[in-house]
C-alpha cells in the first residue's frame, strides 16, 4: 500500500503513515476461520511466510522517548551526587575523622567525573532530539551513544542493547533512511 496523503510505502493498513502521520484507510476483513490466508499485498517482503514490518518506525518514538529519559537520570544523578559529596567531604560521615572523599585524588578527578556525567546527559538529549526529528545523521549518532551507554549499567546497557536491536541491522538503515527528514 502507498500513503495517500505523501505517497510513500506504508506496510499495514488500517494504521498511520510513518513519514508524514496521516490515518490510513482499514482493510476489510474478507478471510473467514479456516479459509486460506490471504497473500500479502504487492511490495510487501515477505519473511517466513509473515509480511516483513519495519522494525524502526515501530520502535523509533519509543527509543527517543527512553533516551530523554536517560539523559534526565544522568543529569538527576549529577545533582545527587554532587549533593553526597558535599555531605561526604564537609562532615565526619558515619563517625569518621577524615572521609576518603578528603583525599586529594578525589578532590582532583570530582569535576572530571561529574563533567563528563554533564556532558554524556547532554549527548543523550540530542540523541533524544535526532530520533524525535528523524535527523539523517540521527541513527549513528544513536548507534555510537547506545555502544557507550552499555557501559552505563543496569539502564543503560538495557538502552544500548534496545538501541543496537532496533538501529543497528543493515535493513534498519534503509529503514530509517526512508523516514529521515532533512
């Protein structure tokens, strides 16, 4: 089937276009329990006998939803742990008369720490944004950021796999190629 309002492939009827959003009209149930299947229309790829549906516009709003979220959870995480240190580094903590937060090293590597958690929020969020906006250059940027955030773990190894599934497949690309907007 094509979109009647843009004209592009759209793969299940009764649903919305993915590229422009516009309603599409419902197929009319003809099949009755225990007749035939019906063939699947003409364009459609076929993959074990099941019409192909394309994995990225199903999954792409949610995928740019759960990497805004996780660009929120690394800048809340930034706060809270720059509100520990505080507490760790201003008082005798449990009773201790010097808390290992005092240390030098610590002290040195704290802004490296909670800069890079800054910058790897913000990195997130435009990641969040190029998926929302269907940016071209959206589905690298998701893929370099999804390899990172495996690092990142429990949430963020769940993002990067979820991320890698859905992105990372040749046939994704050609996917996200077709709904990318310039």
């Amino acid at each position: 089937m094509t979109c009647a309002t843009c004209g592009s492939p759209t793969a299940a009827a009764g649903g919305f276009c993915s590229r422009c959003g516009a309603p599409q009209p419902a197929a009319q149930a003809t099949s009755q329990p225990g007749a035939a299947p019906q063939p699947a229309p003409a364009g459609v790829p076929m993959a074990y006998g099941v019409p192909y549906i394309p994995r990225v516009p199903r999954h792409l709003q949610t995928l740019a939803v759960l990497w805004g979220i996780f660009a929120a959870y690394r800048v809340v995480s930034v706060f809270l742990g720059l509100a520990f240190a505080n507490v760790m580094m201003r008082s005798h903590f449990f009773g201790w008369r010097s808390s290992p937060l005092q240390m030098p090293f610590f002290h040195a590597m704290m802004p490296f720490i909670f800069a890079t958690t800054l910058v790897m929020a913000g990195a997130a969020a435009l990641v969040c944004w190029s998926l929302l906006q269907r940016k071209p250059w959206g589905r690298v940027l998701a893929i370099v950021f999804g390899v990172l955030a495996l690092l990142k773990f429990p949430f963020g190894t769940a993002l990067g796999i979820y991320t890698l599934w859905v992105l990372a497949p040749s046939a994704s690309g050609v996917e996200y190629d077709a709904i990318a907007v310039d």
